[in-house]
C-alpha cells in the first residue's frame, strides 16, 4: 500500500529537475536555496531558505502514477491518486502588508484544493521573510497569523478542522505557503504537554496561531502523522531561552509525548527538518540530533523561528514502523 514519502537529496542527487518530476510517484520538488519566487515549472517549490546541510531538495513520492500539474489561481498544482500538492507566492512588494497578502493567498488556495475535489489541508507550510521585524501586535507574524485566522474564517474552517503547519522566517524577499490536500479529513491532535496554540492567551497577539500539533491520516495505509513545528514550548510558555541544547532536548521530548499520546511512539521518523536560526549552532544541533535520528532522515535549515526567544524549531513525518 502506497505511504507519503519526504525525502532529502543533494544537489549531486538532482541534475535534471525536468526528469524527476516525470517520474511516476514524485509529486514535487521542494528546493532550499536562497529563492522565494514561483518555480520554473509546477512542482518546484522553492522555499527561500537554505540547507544547512548540503541537503538542497526534498522530494515527495507518493502512489506509481505520473504526477498531473498545472497552473490556476496564481497557484501552482500537482496531484497524484488521492493527494494534492499546492503552492502560492507572495510577491515581495505585497509583503509589507503581510495580514492582507496572507488572507488572500489562503483564500487561493482553498478555491483551488476544493475545485480540485482535494476539500481537506492536512499539512501547510508557511514562508515569510523578517518573521520577528515589529513590537507588539505589529510583529509580522503576529499580523501574519491575524490573516491566516481570517482566511480559515472564510472558509468557515473551524479551531478543531485546523490541520499541521510550520511557519518560519527566511532571509529572502516574497514569501511561499504550500499544502498537501486529500479528498477526506485527517485526525488533528494536540499535545497534552502543550497548550493549544489556536487557544494561546492574547499575549501572543490578536489572533492566536491556527494549527494542530499533528494531524494523522491513512493514504490507503496505515495513518501517518504529520507533526508541525515544534519547539521548546509547555503549556504556552518559552523554555529554555538562549539554550540550544536544552531547548532541542524539550522539543524532541514534545514530539515523543505527542506520537505517545496519539499511539504512534513507535513509529520511524522521516522528514526532520530542524530550523535553527544561527547557523553557528550547527556543530552542537547536529551531534545531539544525529544521536538520536538517522542522518539521512535530517536536513538542518537556516530559518528564524516564530518566537524571538526560540533556537530551534522541528517538524517531522511519523510512519508506522514496518512488522
């Protein structure tokens, strides 16, 4: 039975872009590099970010068909069987209002998954450059997160229908969100360690963020969880401030409490992405990480984190282990 499948590649890896994407089962290609604008062709995703570890590109697989790809709604698409990949830009000069970009950047994608028949987000990433630039409520992801509530609201997607997400500062102009999209609903779990995060106080602005910690969801397999960010978080309170080795031990800690509690602490981890905003940190972050995960399953990523306080953010793709 088919599984959804991240994997990182060098840049030896992929001398043929045009290629891959033919390749029956890939999906889309996500690139980190130092560009955040629309790729060169549907299924290029590039992040504006770098890796950290010469990992440059992820590849998603899923299923043994061709993927089909088009453009519609300033969105680029890719779809295979029963799971939808799409991706929109913010052009840099509609960053400087970041709340209205955002709404409506989510308001395009929602048209496109459900005229697709893809009704249902169970994974969204989210890009945006100067991520901490602003005081109070003026912070930009703060304004950001103002935007995205309101485009759930749209769409009458309610708190507990919020699926996995990530949201990171880069240091690129434009600003990315992509999504992967399923014709039925994943289950969204929060952490019990953790606050929900769309039930923040207002301390953390006037919309709090709208995600689930996780969301699971069986691709005609076993379910699979998808864990969002991560970081050094319990109850909604910061842990561990200017302490990057205490901080990577709460936040892989929070991911091992979360798949415990959604009954998948057994489950192999793929697609680690581990944001760290000083790329100096890369030496201890990756001594203590690959102690603990296979390093082909890891790709370290030059990124601010949403909470000015916080080193390091994680995400990663559960699978359950194979009998």
């Amino acid at each position: 039975m088919p599984i959804l499948r991240q994997e990182y590649l060098s840049a030896n890896a992929v001398t043929d872009t045009a290629q891959l994407l033919a390749q029956p089962g890939v999906l889309a290609l996500v690139n980190f590099g130092d560009l955040c604008e629309p790729g060169e062709q549907p299924g290029i995703i590039p992040l504006g970010m770098p890796s950290l570890s010469d990992k440059p590109w992820e590849v998603i697989r899923y299923g043994d068909s061709v993927a089909e790809r088009g453009t519609d709604e300033h969105c680029q698409w890719s779809v295979i069987e029963d799971v939808l990949c799409v991706a929109t830009w913010i052009a840099p000069q509609d960053c400087s209002d970041i709340e209205a970009a955002t709404e409506v950047a989510y308001g395009r994608l929602f048209r496109v998954i459900q005229s697709k028949g893809f009704p249902y987000p169970f994974r969204i990433w989210n890009f945006m450059p100067d991520i901490n630039r602003g005081d109070g409520d003026r912070e930009e992801y703060k304004k950001f997160c103002v935007g995205r509530e309101r485009a759930f609201d749209d769409y009458h997607v309610a708190p507990r229908e919020y699926p996995a997400a990530s949201a990171l500062g880069h240091h690129a102009q434009g600003a990315v969100i992509y999504l992967l999209a399923g014709r039925n609903s994943g289950v969204h779990h929060e952490n019990p360690r953790q606050q929900p995060a769309y039930k923040y106080p207002r301390e953390y602005g006037p919309s709090s963020p709208s995600f689930a910690r996780a969301t699971s969801l069986a691709l005609r397999s076993k379910p699979q969880v998808f864990v969002s960010g991560t970081a050094s978080i319990i109850g909604h309170n910061t842990q561990a401030v200017d302490d990057l080795q205490q901080q990577l031990a709460i936040t892989l800690d929070n991911i091992q409490h979360l798949l415990q509690h959604v009954e998948q602490a057994e489950s192999e981890l793929s697609a680690v992405r581990v944001y760290l905003r000083h790329p100096q940190d890369l030496p201890l972050a990756q001594a203590l990480i690959n102690a603990r995960l296979p390093e082909s399953v890891v790709n370290f990523i030059y990124a601010d984190i949403c909470r000015s306080q916080l080193l390091v953010e994680i995400e990663a793709l559960a699978t359950p282990s194979s009998p």
